[in-house]
C-alpha cells in the first residue's frame, strides 16, 4: 500500500523533464493546478479538455481488458462514503498511517521519516542522524498520521456522525463480493473490477499528478480457490506488464519489483510493484498484491455476513482468497506522458511532440484547411463533421498551417489532413502521420475507411529503447 520509493538516484535518460511534462500539460490545457485563481492547493490538479479525453481513453483500455474482452470480471461503482466499520475491519483506521517529523527549527515544515532517511541512505549519509532537509533544524521524534480524510453525516458533528472519504476502491468491491456471487452467476476464479476516485490526506510534495490528495484508481479483486492464488498472481502480474507495454510504453522503463518483508501492506502476503522510470526515478505505477483471505475474513468478522463461496456440486465451502491488480489512473496518464514526449528538428525548428498510443492520444486527427480562402475551409469542415461522427476530431483555421500542426504535434494527434488547392479539382487530401511525418494523398472518400484502419494498427514506440538512447 505504502511501498518505499525505490533506486531514487536512477534517473530517465532521456530529453523528458518533470518541468516540460508540466510545462506542456498547463500550455496545451491537459493539467492544471486546482484552485489556481485562489493561489492553488496543495497536491491538487485538474485535467482539462486534453487531458479529460486521454484520461477517459485510458480508463476505457483498463475496462475493455480488465471486462469487455474478459468472462471472469464484472464491474462495480460503489459509493465513496461507506459505513464507517468498514475503515476499522480494513485496518485503515489503525494502520493507514505515515511516520511524519516536524522541524522543530526556524522553518516548521513536516516531512515523511522514511522519505527522508530513504534519501538519506541513498546520499550515503547516516539515516539515524536527520536534520531538517530545508533549515537544518532539529527534527521531532516521527508521529503516525493517518492519511484519511473525515467528515461528518448531518447538521451535529458527533462521535456516531463521523464518515471518511475511501482512501481506496478496493473495500467497496469486498462489501459487494456476497451480493455479486449471487447476482453475476460467478464462481471463483472471477474479479470485480472498479475505477473511481479514492483520497488521501498526503502531506509531502507530490510531484505533479504523481502523488496528490484525490486520485483516480482502477482496481480489480480477483477472488481464487486458496490453493490457485500464487498461480493468478503470477498471471496478474504478467497481464498487467503487458498492458502497458501494448499501450506504446517501451519494456525498458517498465520493471517488476517484488515487495521486501518489511515493506509489505498489513494484507498483504506478497506484492509486485509495476514500476515506470519516471523522471525522477523508479516509481510504483501500479501494485499487484496477493491479499489472501484478509479482507474477506475481516468484514465477515466485523458485519457478521457469511462472506465465503460455497460450491453446491462438490459440497466445498471456502474463503476465497485475493489477488489484487490495483493501478492509478494519474500515474498511468503521467508514465504514458512522459514515455511519449519527445523534441525534434523541423525546418530548422524545434518540434516537441507527444508519440502517444493512437487509442490513448485524445483526438485521432485534425482537419486543415491550408488556407482561410478558395472554398478550403468549406471542404475541410465538410470533412471533419463527417469524420467526427466516428472518431475524436479536430478543425483549426487559425495561423499558419506550420503552427496548426506544431500544436497537433504537441497534444499527440496521429493524424493530420491538409485540404489544399488540389483537394478542390480531384477530392483528395495529404494525411500526415505524426510519428513518421509521411505525407501520402487520399480521396476524401477513402478517408473515414483509411484512418479506422491505421488506428486500430498495432503500434510501437519510435522512441528508443534505453540502451540504444
Ligand atoms: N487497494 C490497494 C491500494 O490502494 P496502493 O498501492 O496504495 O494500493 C494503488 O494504490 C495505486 O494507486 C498506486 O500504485 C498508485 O498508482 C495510485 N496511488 C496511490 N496513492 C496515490 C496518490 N496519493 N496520488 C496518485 N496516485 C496514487
């Protein structure tokens, strides 16, 4: 749950920076910092037009994997607020904490322990002898602080009123597992699977949409006959590396990291992380967890429900245990950003381009007219509400065409259409392949057929691998 970050000093060898990726983000109006007229708040973002279509677009390949293409999981969408008994069956009331010091010098700040002994190991200096990393004062002996966020049911706020903001999807999924069994016709092994937001008053910097207050998870609890679990979570863990790397991120900036013993969640029996090489090093994306039989057992405990599967043709009678794929939308959005960013020359001119997944880029293709007169614009907006009927499309008008396209180029458009003074004799358009920057003529007819099949082609990153960067 609260893995350690891990291999800090390693670094993404590559021209992506956490600053262009946020630069680009707030320029072209992916993410933006919330509440900014207000000054901001802390850890806090909202995703704007870009940013909103290539989250869905994401969210979407996780469904149509995780249950469109699947027999064996159904989907779910519980309520953020449950009862509160749920937070003390999980453990997160007791156990969902951070080791936090306070400065007790000039500047007050408050810091995670861990992190700061982590770094402190990772500099070669004594983890047992930390100072204020800002002032240099004094640090406070490390208290717990649990991440949830309380608020209260009702006009009084009392002791029964309390209520917490889930700090993951995961435990709504538990209290749906008898209901489900029932209504899903299901038997294990079959998952439920959950995108929503989840909450977590986290103090520290967050780098950017990495680690913020409210986030958007996409869980799935698998639940197996005991004997079967290390077999799924072998298999979850396979599935899940290979849904990224299918969705354009290069093999060489993913890796699996198994948990050690003393980092492992209070569930938790073993657990892999997804890591991404982010640009401030190797960091979870995702953790696939074997949760056995604790969640389960825990709420049976708490609610008094019988929450196990009974096998009517063999008489056999168990509490299935667990296996946990549980990734983050924001992570996912920020490693696919970054695996896709990149600069180039063109013209003697500096391009920077997102070469993202084609089923991830928010819109498929833009519609150019190569100038504002001649009837080209009449042509190309004829072509665009015919095409936008079957995908994500773009029309722009304004500037020159050289800046049209440097701004498709940098929200990830694979496809661009120029309709110029030929377009108007003979029907045809160039196609512009944004990752190759091949131009090739089309009949305006052939279009909507042409681009559906280029989009659905598998796709690879142009990006070089590491060792070859
Ligand atoms: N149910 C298990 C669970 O919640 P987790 O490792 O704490 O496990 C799963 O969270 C994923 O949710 C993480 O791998 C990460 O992608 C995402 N996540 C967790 N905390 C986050 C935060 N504060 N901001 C953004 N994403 C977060």
């Amino acid at each position: 749950m609260r893995a350690r970050p891990s291999n800090l000093r390693a670094v993404s060898d590559e021209t992506v920076t956490m600053d262009k990726i946020v630069a680009l983000c707030k320029r072209r109006g992916f993410v933006l910092p919330a509440s900014e007229i207000y000054g901001g708040i802390a850890n806090t973002y909202d995703y704007g037009h870009y940013g909103t279509l290539m989250k869905n677009n994401v969210v979407n390949a996780w469904w149509r994997s995780m249950v469109q293409l699947r027999d064996d999981v159904v989907a779910l969408d519980s309520a953020i607020i449950q009862h509160p008994r749920t937070w003390e069956a999980s453990g997160h009331l007791q156990g969902f904490t951070d080791p936090l010091v306070q400065c007790l010098g000039k500047c007050k700040r408050r810091f995670r322990a861990d992190h700061l002994r982590e770094e402190a190991i990772a500099r070669g200096e004594d983890p047992d002898a930390l100072v204020c990393p800002v002032c240099g004062g004094e640090l406070s002996e490390p208290r717990d602080f649990n991440l949830m966020f309380e608020t209260a049911i009702g006009p009084v706020r009392d002791e029964g009123s309390t209520v917490y903001l889930r700090p993951e999807t995961a435990q709504g999924i538990f209290l749906n597992f008898k209901s489900t069994l029932q209504f899903a016709r299901k038997k294990p092994p079959f998952g439920i699977a959950q995108v929503g937001k989840s909450f977590r008053n986290e103090i520290t910097p967050g780098n950017f949409v990495f680690r913020m207050l409210e986030f958007s998870q996409m869980e799935m609890e698998f639940f197996v006959p005991p004997a079967e679990a290390e077999r799924w979570h072998e298999y979850w863990m396979r599935e899940r590396m290979e849904w990224y790397t299918r969705l354009g991120i290069r093999e060489d900036h993913l890796r699996l990291r198994a948990h050690d013993a003393d980092e492992l969640s209070h569930y938790s029996t073993a657990t892999s992380d997804v890591e991404y090489l982010y640009p401030i090093g190797w960091q979870e994306l995702e953790g696939i967890a074997n949760r056995g039989d604790f969640d389960l057992r825990q709420h049976a405990e708490y609610s008094r429900e019988k929450l196990e599967y009974f096998d009517s043709g063999t008489g056999e009678r168990y509490v299935p245990h667990v296996i946990e794929p549980a990734a983050g939308v924001d992570r996912s959005m920020l490693s696919f950003l970054c695996d896709a960013y990149d600069e180039d020359q063109q013209g003697g001119e500096k391009r920077t381009v997102l070469k993202l997944h084609p089923a991830l880029a928010p819109v498929k293709v833009a519609v150019l007219p190569l100038v504002r007169k001649d009837g080209q614009p009449e042509v190309a907006r004829e072509i665009y509400e015919t095409l936008r009927e079957r995908m994500w499309a773009e029309y722009d008008e304004g500037g020159s065409i050289g800046k049209r396209y440097r701004r498709q180029d940098e929200i990830g458009t694979p496809y661009g259409i120029t309709v110029d003074h030929q377009t108007l004799e003979d029907r045809t358009v160039t196609l512009r392949d944004r990752d190759t920057l091949e131009q090739v003529r089309v009949a305006i007819d052939e279009l909507p057929a042409e681009l559906e099949h280029r989009l659905a082609a598998p796709w690879r990153s142009p990006k070089p691998q590491r060792a070859a960067a």
